[in-house]
C-alpha cells in the first residue's frame, strides 16, 4: 500500500474514534450541565469558551505539521483532550469545568484538525472520492458516539458516562501511537500568510454548515430533555439521524462528484439547510425532527466534498498544514456561532429554531457575492 493510501486508512481510524470522543465531549457535558441547572447564558458559554483559543492556535499548529510531521502532536493533543473530558466529570464546580472545557475544547480542535492534515497531505489529484471516503467513514464514529452516550445515561446516570471517555480515549491514543506514519521531514515550512486570501469562502461555507449541527445539536438536546421530555436515548437517535445521511451523502456524492458536477454542490447544501430551518421552525410531531437531521447532514455531505476537493487540488502537500489548520477557523466560528446566536434570538424573543435561517443565508450572500 503507497503512502498516500495507507495515511487515508490509517488516519480514518483516527478519525472514527476521535468522532467517538469528540460525540461524547458534546452530548455528555451538555446532559451533565443540564443536571447542575446552569442557567443558560452559562450553558452556551461552556459550550463556546475553549473556541477562542483554538481558533488562535490552528494556524501554528498546521505549520509546525508541516515542518516536524503529525505523530508526536496527535498523541499529546490526544492525551490532553480526553483526559481534561474525563475530569469535567469529576467535579461540580463552574469555575474547574469552565477551565476543563477550555483545554479539552483547545485539544478536541486541534486533534481533529490534524488528523484531517495527516489523512489528506498527500490527496492531489481525483480527490472527490477519496475524500467522500474519508469524511464518510469517520463520521460513523459520530453515531457510536451519540447513541452509546444516550442509552448509558439512561441505564447508569450522567456522571458515570464520563468514563466510557476515559476508555475510548486510551484505546484511542494507544492506536495512533502504534500506527500513524512518520514524517519524512524532507521540508523546509517557510512561514508565509498569502494562502489566507485563498481560502475566505471554504471558511464561511463550513463555519454555517457546522453552525446548524451545532445549534440543532447544543439546543435542540437542551429542548427535548427539558421541555419535551424525552430520554437521552430518543435524543441520540434523532442526532444520530444527521450523522448518517453525512455519511451516506459523502459515500454516494464522492463516487460521482467531479470538476463539472462540483459547481451545484453548494447551492445545494444551501437549499437543503433552508429546508431544515424551515421544518424546525414548523414542527409539531417527532418525525420532524428526525427530517430536520436528514437535511442538515445532506447538506453537510455536498459541503464537504466541494472544499476539500478544492483544497486537495489547490495546494501542496507541504502547506496543506497551514491551510488545513487555518480553515479550521470554520469549525471554531460555527460552535460560537452555534451556541450564541441562538441565544440572542431568545434573548431577542424571536425564538431559539428561527435563528437556523442565519446560516443559510449567510451561505447564500457568500456564494451570490463570488458569483
């Protein structure tokens, strides 16, 4: 197996489980916070706090990926980012959690950030179906991790929970210490800013894209514990819906997708995210919010292959670190985005679901201007 294949297999498997943590780090504070009764000013700061960090550090640490390699920095972050989890449930102290989460929020990004460095560096030309494998298979780890947290929770309580972190991480860290491949270090990263005004539009795609997972994800769980009444195990399976449809979206669009095709992907990412917000809006049975998640991961599959796609056919290897890490920005700006704009439409009394319009037509607007 060459490199470029054995980095795209490899590093889905880092993918999965760091999808299986980053699940866990999502669902399972967000239930523990909803059982210490944070108001919910506090409830979306905790939720957005460690992004601001993150957003500064991704940019070095996708150059450092480029000049010294991936491996030592994926098992630090690793170690970092599900150890500082685990202890968030060892303590009920807003002040420790605030400071937990802003580490582990730091590490889960940067993680994830580099292991889309390492599976992709080498991704250059017919990308669309290697990278609708690669954002395809990972995803599955989003369904293990948000339904296994539903239905411990149920059984054992929120607070045992955190352990299934513990476990999961250590599995994880001890895999990609035995398997991710070394940097031939062959090199030299010069530092340099003129990739930044390539990659505007990849940021804002993404950053609304993932800012309607968010919001859907963050408020609609706070929604359906407390004012539904449903169980933690019905939440997961709702969530899990859009992880699938990622999932198949990314498989069946990437064995299609090409130069000529890629120009209607974004349009429809947009369309079908519209009709998310819409069906939100107006949802009055169950099965509404399970359409909500289908639309919202359709949407997701097109988003992503159009712009790592682009990217993997618009840089070299040795600066997709910089590039990468930078328009990691996006995933950042979608979790502040999808905690606090909601909350100023609540605070604004327009209601929480109506502030998912926001997204799309802030996708709308950057694709009207390029065009």
């Amino acid at each position: 197996m060459d490199e470029t294949k054995s980095r795209l297999f490899s590093g889905t498997i880092f993918g999965i489980f760091n999808y299986v943590l980053m699940a866990f780090a999502m669902l399972i504070p967000t239930m523990y916070f909803s059982s210490l009764e944070i108001s919910l000013v506090m409830f979306a700061f905790l939720l957005s706090i460690g992004d601001v960090f993150s957003f500064i550090l991704k940019p070095v640490i996708g150059f450092l990926t480029d000049k010294n390699g991936e491996k030592r920095y994926l098992i630090i972050g690793g170690i970092i980012f599900f150890m500082s989890m685990f202890l968030i449930g060892q303590t009920t102290s807003v002040l420790w959690i605030a400071v937990l989460k802003v580490i582990s929020g730091v590490a889960s990004a940067l993680v994830f950030i580099m292991i889309t460095i390492y599976s992709l560096r080498l991704v250059k030309s017919d990308p669309d179906s290697k990278i609708g494998f690669f954002v395809g298979i990972t995803n599955i780890g989003w369904i293990f991790g948000l339904l296994i947290p539903g239905m411990f929770v149920d059984s054992f309580g929120t607070q045992p929970a955190f352990y299934l972190i513990l476990l999961v991480g250590i599995v994880w860290v001890l895999l990609m210490a035995k398997f991710a491949k070394k940097s031939k270090e062959t090199q030299k990263a010069i530092p340099s800013f003129s990739y930044i005004k390539k990659i505007p539009r990849f940021i804002i795609y993404k950053s609304m894209d993932l800012a309607m997972f968010s919001a859907f994800l963050f408020f609609f769980t706070r929604y359906a514990l407390k004012t539904l009444g449903l169980s933690g195990s019905v939440v997961s399976m709702i969530v899990v819906t859009e992880v699938i449809f990622i999932v198949v979206t990314n498989l069946l669009v990437g064995k299609i997708s090409n130069k000529r095709l890629r120009r209607f992907w974004v349009p429809l990412c947009i369309i079908f995210h519209l009709m998310a917000a819409t069906t939100m809006v107006l949802a009055s049975d169950i099965i509404h919010y399970y359409i909500v998640g289908a639309f919202i991961g359709i949407a997701g599959g097109f988003i992503d292959i159009w712009i790592f796609s682009k990217i993997s056919e618009k840089f070299g290897e040795h600066e997709k670190g910089k590039v990468i890490g930078t328009y990691g920005w996006s995933y950042d700006i979608a979790t502040v985005a999808g905690a606090q704009i909601p909350l100023l439409f609540v605070i604004a009394g327009l209601g929480t679901f109506t502030a998912l319009y926001v997204f799309p037509v802030v996708m709308l607007i950057a694709y009207l201007i390029r065009r």
